[in-house]
C-alpha cells in the first residue's frame, strides 16, 4: 500500500506535531521548535510535557536545550521517520525506553465509511466540561464522571479539532478526538465508561470520525494505540492496519 515508510512517517508524524502544537497553544502551553517538531510544556510534571515529530537532525546543545525546557522527565515521541543520527545522541545522553506505541492507518479513499449513528455526535458549543470528563472517566476506569477534575482538558476551541460524544439512552457514555491537518485526520482519545463497554461504542465513535473526515476531504486517517488492548482490536475491526511502531524515550 505505502512504499515508502519513511515518507510515510514524516507525512504523518508533521500532522501529528503540528495538531498538538495548536492544543498546546489553545490551552496556554509553551511550545519550542526542535526538529522539525516541537517540545510542549504545559506546566511542571505535566503529563503532556514531550516534544514530538521530530524529523530533522539535532545537535546536542539543541538537545540539551529542550531538556531545560521540559524539565524531568524529558519524554521524546519518536518515530521511523526520526534521523538516525539522534538515536546514537540519545544513548549517550543516558535516555531509556518508556513505552512503546502502535500506528495505525486506513486510506479513506479505499471505501465509503459508513454514516454516524445517531447516538454518536460532536460535542456542542459548551459541552467541553461534559466532554473532558466523560473521556477522563473512562481512561480511569470510572463510570461517575460529574464530580471528576481532569488532571488536562482538550480545548476544543482549537483549530480543527473536534470532540465526539457517545451516548446510551441520551446518557453520555463515551467520547473521541478529531483532529485535521493537511488531509490527515487524527483520532484519538478514545474512552468509553466501563459499564457502556462490549456494546460496539468506541468503533461507532471511529466510523462518526472518519465519516466527518471524508467530509472534509481527507484522504489518510492515524491513530495510536498501546500494543494488544482493546482499543487495537477496535481499530483493527474498522480497517485500520499497522502503519509502524512508534516509541517513547525518557531522561530522568
């Protein structure tokens, strides 16, 4: 399908930095440009402090410079797509693995996604204080979301980025990210409160947000996952294929 993997990761991984840095922006984070990609940070120890997409070489003062901006620990996302000149630099600097990730990836253009289901929609002006803290329940395996204080909330103000909510019984039971860039659509933060799972909501949640995707004319859509979970096997079932592997280094 894609002959050229590299290309591929850098087309997909630009997407993916350029999306976050404009939910770092709209939610009042600092941002430095490292990479072709850039470092966001949030607020101390917060868990969105990382620096992402980066594509071109970095020097080692550059390196130690979006350390300082970080603070510890500095997380790096990085991808095939990365220059193979940082990995030696990485060693050097003491850095270790923290996670892996999976990319998945499904041409829009290949089939029609079938229209949303009624019970999903994107979330209206002022539901972003329902939004956040459904997903946010979801992800803590909670289902009482009203009294909850998300540790980050997406703004969904943002450009081109909306939120999808899932609803059982006009009871909101789930939700997920859209984010568009450059004919790339971005899905993630999918979560679903754990007494509405095995009912199918996540993948209606996908096929919404492909369906609004190919409105707007994009011809890619990604999303990330944690190898072997749920949300794997959901975005499998909705034609999604592993694109690559994706990992994330640490320095304490």
């Amino acid at each position: 399908m894609f002959h050229d993997l590299t290309c591929l990761a850098r087309r997909l991984e630009r997407a993916q930095a350029l999306q976050n840095e404009r939910l770092n922006q709209a939610a009042g984070g600092r941002s430095r440009p490292v990479g072709g990609g850039f470092a966001h940070f949030r607020g101390e120890a917060h868990p969105l402090n990382q620096a992402l997409g980066l594509l071109e070489p970095i020097t080692e003062p550059e390196l130690e410079g979006v350390e300082a901006f970080l603070g510890a620990p500095t997380v790096l996302e990085l991808s095939p797509g990365a220059d193979p000149s940082l990995w030696p630099l990485l060693a050097r600097r003491g850095y270790r693995l923290h996670q892996f990730q999976q990319l998945w990836l499904k041409p829009l253009a290949e089939a029609t996604v079938p229209p949303s289901p009624p019970a999903v929609r994107i979330a209206r002006a002022g539901e972003a204080f329902l939004y956040n803290r459904v997903v946010c329940a979801g992800f803590l395996e909670r289902d009482a979301w009203r009294d909850l204080e998300p540790p980050f909330e997406v703004p969904l103000e943002a450009l081109d980025v909306w939120g999808f909510l899932a609803f059982v019984d006009e009871e909101p039971a789930g939700g997920g990210m859209l984010g568009i860039v450059d004919g790339v659509a971005l899905l993630s933060g999918d979560a679903v409160l754990p007494r509405f799972r095995g009912r199918g909501l996540q993948k209606a949640l996908i096929r919404a947000r492909l369906a609004h995707a190919r409105e707007r004319g994009c011809d890619l859509a990604c999303a990330s996952t944690a190898p072997g979970t749920a949300s794997q096997r959901s975005y499998e079932a909705s034609g999604f294929r592993a694109a690559y592997p994706k990992v994330e280094m640490a320095r304490d």
